[in-house]
C-alpha cells in the first residue's frame, strides 16, 4: 500500500484525502498545515520537511497556497516522492520548465489536478471526439463564470502575490485545459484582460480571449469571468459530423446547476440535425476527483500514463497559453498607453 503525505489541509487537501481514501490501494500518514485546527493529531506534522524527508512516504499531495506550488512540488520531486499538484502548476510558462527538468532528473510521476477532465460531461466528450465518429472538431466555446462573495475578498485569492493572477488561474485554467484535452494545440492568442468592477491590484475578473491552430484552422473561444451573478459552466464543441454542448457541472455546492450533455449526430443529407434528434445525458454525481486519485496510483504503481492524465507536458502547454493572454493584454495596454501620449 502507497503511503502518501499531503501539505495544504484546506479544501483540496480535505477533498484529496476523502478521493484517496475512496480510491483505496494508499494512506494518508502525514499532513502538514501550520493553519488547518482539524488535523488528526496521529498524522500531524510540524514542518513540510517532516514529509519530504520520510523515507516512507511515496508520494505527496500539494495542496497549498498557488505562490508555493512549484516550490513544493520541486522540493518532493528532489526528495525522491511522486507528486500530485493543485493547478495553476506555476505562475508562468518558464517556471513550470524548470520544474520538467527537475521531474526527468528524479525520474518520479507528477501530475496536475485539472478534475474538470474527469467530469462525466466532459470525459463523455473526449471519449467521442477521441473515437473520429464525429469527424474533426471546428471549433470549441467556454464560458466559466461565478460572482465573487465575502470570502473572496478575505482569502489570499485575492492578492495577486499568493496567487498569481485572478479568474484566468482561478477558472479559465480549467476551460483552456478543456481545450487542450480535446481539441489539441492552438499558436495563435488574441484576448482582452480587464478589471471594470472588483478593482483588485492585478487579479483581473473577466478575460475574453480567442485561439486558433494555424495548421488545422480549428478555433476557440473563452470568457473566463468573476462578474457573472450567476453561476454558470458551458463547454461546446462542434465537430464535423455533429457537436456536443455540456451546459452545468456537478458540484458539491450545485450552484452551477445539473451536469447535462446534449449530443446530436448531423444526418447524411442534411447536414443541421434538429432539435428532436439531440440526445441528452444527465451525471448526477461527482466522481472526478475519485477518478484522479485512481489515475495517481496507478501510475505510481504501473509507471504507465493514461492518456487521460494531467501530466506536465500538457502543464507546461496551457501555461504558454496562459502567458500569452497575459502578454496580449500587456502589449495592448503599452499601445493605448503610447497612443495616449501621442495625444497629450
């Protein structure tokens, strides 16, 4: 049996144990959280170290603040442990290349939780799109979105130091993994990052932002918003021989309402498929963090990844991608910054 140690016993932490533990197969045997009052006492640590450095511990969950993600995770991987790490992986692109060199040295398994893979929605979707039924995917659509609340503006969500950005990293993270799960790469990024109405240093809350693979032609679309009053998650893809649109997703506050697939097949003579020819799937139930925690150990245990994992090859793509919304805005900003000063 893996024995494993997890640092950060916040939300995730708790989430992570509660999977492995339903996984079956590892145990937790060491925590670590200076903050967290509801440790067990037997697995209660003093310091990270106190994990790293036991010999006995296979793996460690990072579960942290997003500012000590790429510490932690570097430190465990050079401790010899395989590591399972919260997104975002890092702040940037760059960072995440140096934690890749440091995973090929120790030779260990690291993974990233992006769990909205692993959603019955949106695995159902990759499944189809993977098995060339549907042909190639055109395009893709995400919206994400939530409203801010008092907890919010109290947590270190909110200063950009500790977390490195705001709803991009917070949520968008997610729909762009979406994108890259299912439809591939994209070389081309035009976005519009913008902070109209919570006004926090450098945690943006919405970003508009548009991809395309110049290659294949295939394009994306994302908003990525904390200024949606109404909770709300949809995932659209649109392929060659029909599409499919995931509108919800099962949550344990369901706040982002029911997880319901609508599947259409376009028919041979016409291409539109019509309304009465859409198959809808309803999943009632929340297994993708159980179903991450399975994947972790198995690989762990097998050393063979599924193609399904968040592995940091796919990691170190979607933070390119993250940096070059960043960086549009950032030149888009310069160019009426200089246009301004033309005029004055």
């Amino acid at each position: 049996m893996l024995k494993l140690g997890i640092i950060g016993y916040g939300k995730m932490g708790k989430i992570r144990e509660a999977a492995m533990h339903h996984a079956g197969g590892a145990e937790i045997v060491r925590i670590h959280d200076p903050h967290a009052k509801d440790i067990p006492d037997k697995v209660n640590t003093q310091s990270p170290r106190d994990i790293l450095d036991d010999p006995e511990i296979d793996g460690v969950f990072v579960c942290t603040q997003n500012r000590y993600n790429k510490q932690f995770t570097i430190e465990a991987l050079q401790a010899g442990k395989h590591v399972f790490c919260e997104k975002p992986p890092a702040f940037n692109a760059a960072d995440v290349e140096e934690i890749i060199a440091v995973e090929r040295e120790t030779n260990r398994v690291l993974m990233y939780g992006f769990n909205h893979r692993h959603h019955g929605g949106s695995n159902k979707i990759h499944e189809l799109a993977e098995s060339g039924e549907f042909g190639r995917v055109l395009w893709m659509r995400g919206r994400y979105g939530k409203s801010a609340d008092e907890d919010f503006f109290d947590s270190w969500r909110a200063d950009a130091s500790a977390s490195g950005g705001g709803i991009l990293l917070d949520q968008g993270i997610h729909m762009l993994d979406l994108f890259l799960h299912v439809g591939g790469d994209f070389d081309e990024v035009h976005a519009f990052v913008s902070n109209l109405y919570w006004n926090l240093p450098d945690i943006e809350d919405n970003v508009f932002a548009i991809f395309r693979n110049s290659h294949t032609g295939q394009c994306a679309s994302l908003h990525s918003t904390m200024t949606q009053w109404r909770h709300l998650f949809s995932f659209e893809v649109f392929m060659e021989r029909g599409y499919m649109v995931l509108n919800g997703l099962k949550t344990p506050s369901e706040t982002y309402g029911s997880e319901q697939l609508t599947i259409a097949r376009n028919r041979s003579i016409a291409p539109a498929a019509t309304w009465e020819e859409e198959e809808t799937l309803l999943y009632e139930a929340d297994e993708s963090w159980d179903r991450e925690a399975e994947i972790f150990r198995d690989t762990i245990n097998s050393g063979s990844w599924p193609r399904s994992a968040g592995d940091s090859q796919g990691a170190l793509r979607l933070m390119r991608l993250v940096d070059r919304i960043y960086e549009n805005e950032r030149h888009q900003a310069g160019q009426l910054y200089s246009r301004l000063q033309g005029k004055a």
